[in-house]
C-alpha cells in the first residue's frame, strides 16, 4: 500500500486545521492496518485508526489497487534539410507542439528516444506543420507515451514582425491532453 500522495485534514477543539502527510500520522495517534508499505489484495479493507476526544474511531476504506502509470516521452527531434545540413530539437514532458523559423527547406524530421529513432516526419503543407504519430509505437516498460502526437510548425520571419516573429520562436504551447 502506498500511502505517500495521502493526505488527512485534521481539525482541532480550538478550531485549528492543520494537513498532515502518512509520515505525521503516529505523531497524532493515526495507524492504518494494513501499514504502509505492505502488500494489498484487490478488494481489500483498509482500517485508518485514530482517537478522537474519548472515543476510537475506525474508518474502513475500500482500496482499488491500480497499476502505477509510467508515461514515456521522446528526448528530441532531428530536423533534416534539404542542403545536408541539421539541427535539434531538444524536447520536454510539458509540450507536445514545437515551432522553429522556416529559414531553409526542411526535407525531413526524425522523432528521438535517445538515439533510438522512434517516428519519421509526415508533412501538411496547408497547416505547414511536421507532424508524428506515436499511436502504433511501441513503448516497452511504460504505460503510454506522453503524447500521441508532436507537432514542429515551421513560420517566416519575413511575413512576421521581428518582435511577434522572436516571442512565436520562443513560446511553446502546452497540451491539454
């Protein structure tokens, strides 16, 4: 049982409230049975133990056991261009949509997992954006990906202005999924 992300709001006589974490519970008299660290059963009771003016008082809680969700995210994009040359996109776990400046033609887009390639580009002109889909890749020893899908959308500095063209390069849009 894991109790780390629990947390109990305790309310006292003088009209205090204070949030306590698993580690205070025996500070303020709190057991749960089975302990913290133990092994559960789906199905199984979960007794929280405390003391409360002159009375014990058992709570009984039903525990639904869930598997921990690891999410797997890819570490970057390579971005090919058409002269040979490339660079790299260096990728977190808040985004999911990227912008670079269109400054040369871009032939293609290689989605990471370290040096293990993951996705190849699929361009839409109409949208100009590069886009990967993660949905059929596996991701062994992880619940999911991140995100299903990553975008790179490509903007001319020429039909921007240099101020919004700077502020679009550096803003990155997070997703809500």
């Amino acid at each position: 049982m894991d109790l780390s992300v629990t947390r109990l709001k305790l309310h006292f006589p003088n009209g205090e409230e204070k949030i306590i974490k698993p580690a205070e519970f025996a500070q303020y008299g709190i057991t749960t049975t089975p302990e913290q660290g133990s092994p559960i059963q789906k199905g199984q009771k979960v007794l929280v133990h405390f003391l409360q003016k002159d009375l014990d008082i058992d709570m009984v809680c039903a525990v639904v056991p869930r598997n921990v969700i690891r999410k797997k995210y890819p570490t970057e994009i390579h971005v090919h261009y058409a002269n040979g040359d490339s660079s790299t996109i260096k990728l977190d776990k808040e985004n999911f949509r990227y912008t670079i400046p269109a400054k040369r033609k871009i032939d293609h887009m290689h989605l990471m997992d370290g040096d293990k390639e993951v996705a190849r580009s699929q361009y839409d002109a109409a949208a100009n954006q590069w886009s990967f889909s993660l949905k059929n890749v596996p991701h062994e020893g992880f619940s999911s990906w991140g995100y299903e899908l990553y975008t790179v959308v490509g903007y001319h500095r020429t039909t921007l202005s240099p101020l919004y063209a700077d502020t679009l390069h550096k803003r990155k849009n997070k997703g809500d999924a």
